[in-house]
C-alpha cells in the first residue's frame, strides 16, 4: 500500500519507545513520508479523536510505541480514520501490539512493500439515554496522579436520536465498555438487557461488555471466558456480583447488551478502553453493540494466538497430565505440525485461516 502519513502514538516515559520513534521519523525521511507525533495530552488538555486525526494531517497509519494501552490510544484514532494501525511492543503484557523495536524499520518496508494482512477487529459502539460527562467534583478526583481526562462524547452525526434506543455517542472500544461503582462501600445495581429481555438486576461492583479482544483484558481478570479474536460476539462479565449467577455470557453482534442503572443504587461511571468517560445516575441507561466500522491491524505473519495467551499467561503443563507420558507436541505457526495432527492445520485464505476438515 501507499503510506503517505504516519501518525505517531509514543508512551513518553519509556526510553526505548523515545529511541525508536527516532527510527520511525529516520524512516519516513528516506521514503518522503509524512510523519507526525500525535501528542494526546495538548496544552495542558485533551483533543477529541476527530480533532487529534486533522491535526496530525489524517494519517492512513498509526504506528504506536508502547504496551497495549498505547496501542488501544492509537486504536481509537486509527478506527476513527479508517487507517491502519501497526503496533510496536515495548510492554509486557501485550496481546495487541505486532513488533518488536528491533524489527520496525523492516516492518515499515513490508507495509509500503504490501507484504502485510489486515487483521480486521470488532469494535463496540454506544448509545445512552443522556449525553455522558463527567462532574467537576469527579474528575478532580480521578486527575489525581494522572493527565487531564478526554473530553464528553460527541453525538454521532450519522445516526437518529431516538426516545427508545437514546442518543448514538461518537466513541468506539476495541476492548471493553465498563460500568462500575465510584463509592469503594457501594455496589452499583443495574438491570441488564441482552437483546431487549431483561437477563437480570445485579448487585456488583461493575458490569462489563467486551469483545473477543477486550476478552484478555479487565473481563479475563473478572473470571471470563478467553475468546478467540476472530469470533463476532459480545462479552458480558459481572465483577464481584453479590448473586449466585456469575458466570459470563457470550452474545451475538447483534444482540446489544443495555445496562440500566437502578433506583437504589449509587452513581456509577462509565469507562471506555479503560478511560472515565461519564458518570450515570439512577434511571440512566447505556446500550452496548457491536460498531458499524472496524479496526483494521497490520499482521506480518500469521497470527500465534494461542501461543501468545501461553506465553504471556505463563501456562504450563498440569503435573499429572505430564507425569507419566510425553509431553504433548508444541509447534510454531510456521512449522508443518506432525503428521497424526495434520487434520488440524490450518490454511491462509483470503478472509483469514480455515480450518481443513
């Protein structure tokens, strides 16, 4: 593909991630492509996603230079600009990111060489009874330690205002919508609707909706199930419910997840990727569904999954399973697997891998 802007996403208090930045601007000087840091906390505030996008010149890539909130901030932005997004792992958990620092100079031929996939990610959109904000009292509270908060939502201008399905707000999650407490001795109490039946009223200290991405995240820490990221589906995890039910349920893209804040419940914020986007009151609403638009990631290989979740979760091998046999087999991606297991191989087709049956 043709590059000609790259906007750049940089975690700022990690030397190697300053250090390769250099790199990435030395490259686009050798290739007469644009290249602009895209500095989130501006003046002393924040630029809403649309205003961050014209400022850097509308990039058609996002490089971001981090962990994995560094590329859900360069996400956010790429979704926005229906641009690509590659990112460079210098964290230690990342699920998200692509590259090593080592190898970003190479992984930028290969963009503008076209010897790349587009891994295409679910994004959850959102509509709410009242425009979210956050109160003054509140966010000094949370700004505590912390840069200044991202400004209140937008209404999306390409959709209806409707007194049933409420007002479409101009924000995007690839991983997780969050509706938790704000008073540590106060479960919020929520009634939750899958696909408009009531599923439930929970007592909770939060309720979240997550996609298949979002799955590894704060949901997989709540107790919920890992879900392949090229499954269509939404998440919904209750955290520390004061119920018996606890358990996940996994819904349809278009079965949208509405969460109504109770009468006898305290207020409760909502967080957007891990960011405080409002505060809801009892009688307030959000509904949670899976975007119109998508993400798409740069991939240099096929995508190791599994591995990863292996590595990064530090897994290992019950005693008992291994004890007295040998150990199951255990391939790279790129390795023919052997020959008992050949059935279970999978090919690149164009819309991903599939499985020969």
């Amino acid at each position: 593909m043709r590059v000609n802007r790259i906007g750049l996403v940089v975690h700022g208090g990690r030397v190697e991630a300053v250090d390769t930045a250099r790199v990435v601007r030395s490259w686009c000087e050798e290739h007469a492509v644009g290249c602009t840091d895209i500095d989130v906390w501006h003046d002393g505030g924040r630029r809403g996603t649309r205003e961050e996008v014209d400022v850097a010149g509308d990039p058609d890539l996002i490089v971001t230079l981090g962990g994995d909130g560094t590329f859900l901030r360069g996400a956010r932005l790429a979704a926005e600009n229906d641009a690509l997004v590659l990112g460079v792992d210098l964290g230690r958990v990342g699920f998200l990111t692509e590259v090593s620092a080592a190898g970003v100079r190479s992984a930028l031929d290969a963009v503008r060489e076209d010897r790349l996939r587009i891994d295409s990610r679910m994004l959850l959109a959102l509509r709410a009874s009242r425009r979210l904000e956050v109160p003054a009292d509140v966010e000094a509270w949370v700004r505590y330690g912390r840069g200044p908060l991202l400004p209140p939502p937008q209404v999306r201008s390409d959709c209806e205002v409707d007194d049933e399905w409420g007002i479409p707000l101009d924000v995007t999650a690839l991983n997780d919508v969050v509706l938790e407490k704000l008073a540590r001795d106060r479960q919020v109490s929520v009634g939750v609707y899958v696909s408009g039946r009531l599923l439930a009223s929970y007592s909770a200290d939060a309720l979240l909706v997550a996609t298949p991405t979002g799955s590894t995240a704060y949901s997989f820490a709540a107790g919920g199930p890992v879900v392949s990221p090229r499954a269509e589906a939404l998440v919904f995890t209750p955290v520390a419910p004061h119920m018996a039910f606890d358990r996940s349920v996994v819904t349809a893209p278009d079965e949208p997840v509405g969460l109504r804040v109770l009468e006898r419940s305290g207020p409760a914020a909502v967080s957007i990727d891990g960011q405080l986007r409002g505060v809801l009151d009892p009688g307030d609403w959000i509904g949670v569904y899976a975007a119109p638009r998508r993400l798409r990631a740069v991939r240099l290989g096929p995508m190791d999954f599994y591995g990863r979740l292996r590595e990064r979760m530090n897994l290992t091998d019950a005693p008992a399973a291994v004890a007295d046999g040998t150990p199951a087999p255990l391939w790279s991606v790129t390795t023919p697997p052997p020959g008992d297991l050949a059935h279970l191989a999978l090919l690149t087709v164009p819309d991903g891998p599939s499985p020969i049956l």
